[in-house]
C-alpha cells in the first residue's frame, strides 16, 4: 500500500454512528487512449455497503448478495471488509470497534466496469462516515489502492480514484500518489455495453506489450494531451480526435467479439469515440448527448442479439460526485 503519513486521527466513541448505507459507482478506466492514468464515473450501475456498528469487536462479513457466490465470505480475503480492517488498524482502533458488513452487487462482476473498486470504495466510504469522516478523501485513497492490488494483484488507482473522487480524474503518479481532477464537459454521455463473455483481468493484462514503438508511444502522448486538452475547452471535436488508442485496443480487442463491428456502429450513430472499458469485455461508446448514447448502445445490443451474445446496456453523464450515503 502508498504509504500515508501517519496522523493523529481523534475518534469520539460516542459519535460513532451505528448503521450507514453508502454507494460507490462503476467506472471506465483507461478512457480509451490513457491507459492506467485515465478514469471517470458513471451513474449508474455500482455497489452497495450496509455497515453496522456492533458490540463484538473486529470486522466480518454478515452477508452479500448479487455475486451468485463468488465473493469470499473469509473478512482477511474479501476487498471490503480487508480494506476496512486496514483503515481500523491504521486509525488504532481494530480491538475496540465492532463491525459488519454487507454488500450488495448491483454490477456484473468481471464486466471491466470497476466491480472490485465500487466495493471497496463504498466500504472505506461507509466507515469513514461511521466513523465521522476523520479521514479526507485523499487519504482514503491509498487504502482504496491497496484494495486493487488485493483483488487482482495490482494496485492500480484508474478506477477507484473515479470512484472516490468522482468525475474524471488523472493519475500523475505512483510515487506519490498523485490524482487530478480533470474537468467534465457537460454534454459528455457514455454509452455502456457488456457483452456477457469471460475476459478476465489477468489474462487481458498479459496481453499488453511490455516494449512499444516509439512513434505509436509519441501518438499516444499526443492523443491524451489532445484529449485533456478537449475537456478543459469542453472541445468535443477535439475530444473526439484525441480518443483513439494505438497502444492496448489492438491487442485486446481479440478478446472481445465483435468489437471491430460494435464499433463502427457506434460511429454511425455519432459516438465521439468507441473502445474498451478497462480490460474489457464492456465497451463504451464516448457520445456528446444522451440521444446519441441511447442510439449507438440500442444498434450494438441488436447486432449482439443477431450474434446470440447477450448483453447489458447502461446510458449514463459522468458522475460528477462519486460515492454518497443513501437515506435509511
């Protein structure tokens, strides 16, 4: 984990509140040309944390729902309840706090839409609030991090930082950890298609190569400059210019059937930019206005379901706000 100064955090027992529900939101990493450092979030879908305060002291896993049983129960081996042990220890408190945890999976699992980080950042959300907010954003995020490397052995922050923070974020760096809010054009919708076939996460990262051309490095570079360059000037033709990615699609593009058609459907139907959402196999297409999303994840669904793939869609602006707690 990012190593974070260690502060004196006061926790007053007896405003510890006793239950909090929280959301945290899917998110699409990579924003097709910034790969690892480019992220942003969506509305809708996400996950969901009920967390209670108990009697008994340490953190457990009361229940989830949603996974068709493919989470860990084990609180050391689950995201959330690990990341919320994390915290407790880091805060001092693990022996003298009580608390149980359940999650409920509104998302796929394996889509390429942040599942992982959705949990993990609506568990450290709900604690943090349980807690009275003792800890900023920023410093939750190295503890939401570490819950990426313990998902799936690499702690990367390009969809819990989106996640936690909310809008579209960059990451400078690692060392520190360095995350930037970028600004959001108004108009930007992403429509969202999963198709319902295995990628997983591992296995597309194995794929990506460990040595590039220099000329497709110095395209790449230029298309995210271009590309942040177009959200600072709500530019959407600048937007749309920069958002093509020479370095990752290519390769992974392989796993995912039918992804050369989907896209030039979604072209068609006016996306600014078509790609992979994280490691795939969902795929976005990047659209000024909703009417253009609705239309460019309708045509792709039809063409899936011409195929025999089954699919979901989801039609969303970029969530600007991130997590937040849900009324009782």
């Amino acid at each position: 984990m990012n190593t974070l100064e260690k502060k004196i955090h006061k926790i007053d027992f007896n405003q510890i509140l006793t239950k909090v529900r929280v959301f945290a939101p899917a998110t699409v990493a990579n924003m097709i040309c910034g790969f690892d450092i480019l992220g942003f979030a969506v509305e809708y879908p996400g996950d969901e944390v009920h967390m209670y305060r108990v009697e008994q002291p340490g953190v457990r896993i009361k229940s989830i729902e949603g996974d068709d049983g493919r989470l860990p129960l084990d609180a050391d081996k689950n995201t959330v309840s690990a990341c919320v042990k994390n915290l407790l220890v880091y805060l001092g408190i693990e022996k003298e706090l009580g608390i149980e945890i359940s999650l409920i999976k509104h998302m796929p699992i394996g889509s390429g839409l942040g599942s992982s980080s959705a949990s993990t950042v609506a568990g450290l959300f709900a604690i943090n609030t349980l807690l009275g907010n003792p800890l900023t954003k920023e410093e939750l995020m190295p503890f939401c991090v570490e819950g990426e490397r313990i998902a799936c052995g690499h702690g990367h922050a390009d969809n819990v930082a989106p996640a936690l923070m909310g809008g579209i974020t960059l990451i400078r760096g690692y060392s520190p950890l360095d995350v930037i809010n970028l600004p959001v054009p108004e108009e930007l919708y992403a429509g969202i298609v999963f198709p319902q076939v295995d990628v997983p996460t591992r296995e597309a990262r194995q794929l990506i190569k460990e040595k590039v051309l220099l000329k497709d490095a110095v395209t790449q570079w230029g298309n995210i400059a271009g590309l942040i360059a177009g959200l600072y000037r709500s530019d959407y033709e600048l937007i749309s210019r920069s958002m093509h990615d020479v370095l990752i699609e290519p390769t992974r593009a392989i796993l995912i059937p039918e992804f050369h058609t989907m896209k030039q459907i979604a072209l068609e139907a006016g996306a600014l930019s078509f790609g992979i959402s994280g490691s795939g196999p969902s795929v976005v297409a990047i659209t000024r206005g909703k009417e253009a999303a609705e239309l460019a994840t309708t045509r792709i669904q039809e063409h899936l379901n011409n195929c025999e793939i089954a699919s979901l869609k989801f039609v969303s602006s970029v969530n600007v706000q991130g997590p937040k707690v849900l009324p009782d």
